[in-house]
C-alpha cells in the first residue's frame, strides 16, 4: 500500500502513489490551481553546497561569526539577531544580513519552470531571491514583488512594500498576472528582512487576525490549495507563517518532505492543517515535476491544462 494514514493521523503517499500525485500536481501549477510555497530546501537542488545559508540554524551560525551569541540562543537565528540589533544597531543587522545573502544565487530548474506558468500567487519563503530572479530572466512585465517589511525602519501601519521586478516601489497592481509574495522579506532589492524577534511581535500580535497578510495575498489563495517545497516546519515560527498564509484557503494542500525525518512537532502541524505529504527527496520530485528540456532558463514553453485538482 502506497498512501498510508498515520496514528497522527497523517496522510502520507509514497511510491507510485507520490509519482502520480505529482503528476497532477505538476498539471495543478500549469492550470493555476495551486499556490507554490518555496523554502530553503531549494537552495540544495544545485549543490550539496550553497552560496548562501539554506536554514535558520546555517544563518544564526553565520552571524554569530560577527558577534558570538549566548550559548543558550546561539542556534536560534531570531535569538541571534535580537541580541546583534540590541547591542549593534538595527543597521549593523542589516548590513550583515544583506552580506551573508549578498552572493548570487542561481535559480534552480524548479523556479526557472515556475517562472514560466501562469501563476497567480507564488511564496517565497528565503531570503535569497531565487523565485525573483527566474521571474526577472523571463523579462516578464506583469509580476509584482509584495515583501514583507520590518516596521523598526518605518512610520506608521506599513507591513509590506511592493516592488517591480526593475526593483523600483510600486502601488501594488490587483491586475497583475503573478504576485510573488515573501512575507520574511528578501535580499533584493531593498535589503529588508524580517529576522529579529523584535521584527516579529507585533506582526504575531496581528497575524491570527490577518492584518499583516496583504489582501491581494487573501483574494487569491481562497479558492486554490498550497504546495510546500523545499520547506521544514520544525520552528513555530514557520509553523505559524505557513498556517496563516494558508488560512482560509480552498485547499487541498501538499508538501514534498521526507516522511522520516519530521520532527514530532512537525507531523502534528501537518496533520492539523490536513497537509498531505509526498514522501519523495526533493530533487526527485523536482525531476518529476519539471518537464524534459527545461533549462536553468525556463527556456521551454508549456502548455497549461486543467487538472480537476480540486476534485481528485
């Protein structure tokens, strides 16, 4: 048996079961139907090394190479960056962020592909900028960027900024065919990043209520479901960014994660937010994703077909 439901009770496919799941999935995406939620996890798909920290824990080690952290927080990047803007300043934060992140990234086939689609709504949930980069490479005028701001540099009610993919701030367009929406924010093209707990309380404060999500972000994830790739949950604070940007969606919703490897914690969120994982490596499910011939580019064309993917 192929599809198995857990003591969770968490419903996991494998084998034959996760190849054909991901067939409609990869329809799903080309018709529209569903939202992609990306996560660090795809900075591994070139490499077994990465030009830039593919994990909260990897970015916490790296700025604690500035300034040495407590032993009791120094593997919580929020932690760490706290103590860094308490005793370095909000710019000194910045400018090491803005470092660690500064060295190119390319984007993988995955996000070339993406770029490609009719997409409605992609997350992106790093601070690299890969999902913005593949959509700069297609020279497509019909994308906004809606990145998540700290309010430490602002005045007044700003949770967000929009950007065009030139980087020049924009009003946000409801018109435009795809928003890449990253609710942490993002390296290009302003450097703004939600990383500190402080940048986080008052957003946790508001989130439940929705406030901080933007309604372009609200209108066009209720009637599809999310696909998590690249992504853990083994962080509440991922936890609740994934729960609440998924809040009031139609559904159904996917995650491609290594069944044996999720935490306790892990299992728990994905069975109460009835996420069905595809128990497949991330690379795997990628090649099966991402149609033959597509480059690093995107330079293949597609052909969008519905999926009935709400109804299967």
């Amino acid at each position: 048996m192929n599809t198995i439901l857990t003591s969770d009770p968490l419903l996991v496919v494998r084998d034959s079961d996760a190849e054909k799941r991901l067939d409609l999935l990869k329809k799903a995406l080309a018709a529209n139907e569903v939202v992609p939620y990306l996560g660090p996890g795809l900075l591994r798909l070139g490499s077994a090394e990465t030009p830039v920290p593919p994990t909260p824990e990897a970015v916490a080690a790296a700025l604690n190479a500035h300034a040495r952290a407590p032993s009791k927080i120094r593997t919580n990047m929020w932690s760490v960056a706290q103590f860094i803007e308490q005793r370095r300043h909000r710019r000194t934060l910045q400018s090491w962020m803005a470092e660690i992140f500064g060295a190119p990234v390319a984007p993988s086939v995955l996000h070339a592909w993406l770029a490609t689609l009719p997409l409605s709504l992609i997350v992106d949930s790093w601070y690299d900028g890969s999902m913005r980069a593949a959509l700069s490479e297609t020279g497509r005028t019909d994308v906004v960027e809606v990145q998540g701001v700290t309010r430490a540099n602002e005045f007044g009610d700003i949770w967000t900024k929009t950007y065009d993919l030139s980087g020049r701030e924009v009003e946000l367009a409801p018109a435009a065919k795809t928003v890449l929406y990253t609710p942490h924010g993002s390296l290009r093209p302003a450097a703004n990043f939600l990383v500190s707990d402080s940048d986080y309380v008052e957003v946790l404060t508001e989130i439940d209520i929705q406030t901080p999500i933007p309604e372009v972000v609200k209108e066009r994830r209720t009637d599809r479901g999310f696909f998590f790739i690249g992504c853990r949950f083994d962080d509440q604070m991922l936890r609740i960014y994934a729960r609440q940007i998924m809040k009031r969606s139609h559904g159904p919703h996917f995650a491609v994660l290594d069944a044996e490897m999720l935490t306790r914690n892990e299992r728990r969120f994905l069975a109460a937010s009835a996420i069905t994982v595809v128990d497949l490596p991330t690379r795997e499910a990628t090649a099966l994703l991402v149609p033959s011939g597509i480059g690093a580019d995107g330079s293949q064309g597609h052909r969008a077909a519905s999926s009935n993917f709400c109804c299967r």
